[in-house]
C-alpha cells in the first residue's frame, strides 16, 4: 500500500481503516494464509492455468511485476525443478526456492540484460507480466504508465519467445487499450482476454493471454 502523507490524521485512519477490514475480510486473503501463498494474486493465475494450461514441467517462464512473490510461487510450483522461473520488480522480494530473482526498474536497459543473461540462451515458453505503475488515482497520469509497462513487457516476449510461444499480461481498461490489443494480434495467431474470479470487480485490469507467437 502507498504511504499516506502527514497530516489530516482522521481521514487517514478512516481511509487506512476501510482498507484493512476490506483486505482482511476477503476470501482470496484468507485463502493465501491457509494455502501458504505470498498473495491473493496466486488465485488469479492459478484459475487462468485451470481455464487455459499455461504450465508444463520442465517450463522456462518470467515473471515481470513479481513482488512479493505470488506468481513466482505459483510458476516454480508448476514447472517442477527440472524448470526455470526468472522473477523480476522494482520492489524486493524474499527468496523463492526454484525461482531466480532480479531486483530493479524494469524501465532500465540494465534490468532487460540481466533477464537474458540469466536465460543463457535458453528458449522461453512463457512471458507473465503482473506490472502495475504506483497508482495516483488520476487515470490522465496512471494509464499512460500503466500502458508504457505493458509495452515493455511485450517488447521483452517479442524478444525472447520462440515461434509459438505465450505471453500474459494485465492491462488496465482505457486510452491505449485497444490499440494493444490490435498489437497483440499483429504478432499472435490467438488473443483472449480473462477477467479471474480473484480480480476484484471494481478493478479495470484484465488480462490478455497471447497464444502462438509468429516470431
């Protein structure tokens, strides 16, 4: 959660208030606790690998927007050892068995060549991108970023996935939007979009499931 300013300390705590019992009351936290996972977003990804099999064993996939750890946990489960899970945020994140973390800004070069010096070479079967700018509330300033991430993420899959491979991505509704999706379908035979029973109904994310790369 962003960090308030100072001041105003009665709507803060009425703010900070209505957020926590929201939080605490809802059924994808309550499930993390007792399922051992780091999020509420595991059930996302979770119930989009039951609707479209995303996952096999033996799988090389990176997971962009990682922090703190949910979709990592959920992909490394998946892939099994014999896999490869690259994790990258801006943010830090405890470590992961089975899942090689890289911190840093993903708007930097530096953070893109060390993605694929971790990969050595080796093909990638799936792109997951969970990026999200911090949230102003002004959507004139939000969709642009939230936009610009989403773009540099599919810049990464153009990169690194073989012919046929897949990129997920959660993208948030507005200006810019359906201009992606004509991009996504500019470089993948399928396009799909989920909304997962664990994204919160008031959200505008959704996500874009890109299927068969044309390379």
């Amino acid at each position: 959660m962003q960090q308030k300013p100072p001041g105003r300390k009665r709507s803060v705590s009425k703010t900070s208030a209505s957020w926590m019992k929201e939080h605490f009351d809802d059924q994808y936290v309550k499930q993390s606790w007792q399922d051992g996972y780091r999020s509420r977003a595991s059930y996302k990804l979770l119930e989009l690998d039951e609707k479209d099999k995303l996952f096999r064993s033996g799988m090389t996939v990176i997971d962009l927007g990682a922090a703190p750890g949910g979709w990592s946990q959920v992909a490394a489960e998946k892939v099994g050892p014999e896999g490869v899970v690259i994790a990258s945020d801006i943010l830090e994140m405890d470590a992961l068995a089975g899942v090689d973390f890289i911190q840093g800004d993903f708007t930097e070069g530096s953070v893109l060549n060390a993605v694929l010096e971790r990969l050595r070479n080796r093909p990638v079967d799936l792109v997951m991108s969970d990026m999200a700018p911090n949230m102003s509330g002004m959507a004139a300033i939000d969709q642009p970023q939230a936009m610009y991430l989403v773009e540099l993420a599919l810049e990464l899959a153009r990169e690194t996935l073989p012919p046929g491979g897949r990129f997920l991505a959660k993208v948030f509704q507005g200006e810019g939007f359906d201009a992606y999706l004509k991009e996504l379908r500019g470089s993948f035979d399928r396009v799909v979009t989920r909304k997962p029973g664990a994204s919160r109904a008031r959200s505008r994310e959704v996500y874009f499931l890109a299927e068969g790369f044309r390379g």
